[in-house]
C-alpha cells in the first residue's frame, strides 16, 4: 500500500517511519472530526 511510499524518503529508520504514518493519521482523524462538527 502507500506505506512504502511514505517510508521510501526515512532511509533505514523504521521508527521515523512509524512517527510520520502515526502523524499523518492523528492528522487524518482531526480532519474528519472538524469535517463533522461543521
């Protein structure tokens, strides 16, 4: 899926990796809940 996408430019650290697909989707569920409110 788009995970290898995203970890293509995070070199050899898995971790940075984790950080920025757990950013994207905190990012991602913030969206839908202002999305919501509105």
């Amino acid at each position: 899926m788009m995970g290898d996408e995203n970890c293509s430019f995070c070199g050899n650290d898995p971790n940075k990796c984790d950080s920025l697909i757990a950013e994207q989707q905190e990012n991602a569920l913030r969206a839908a809940q202002l999305g919501k409110s509105v």
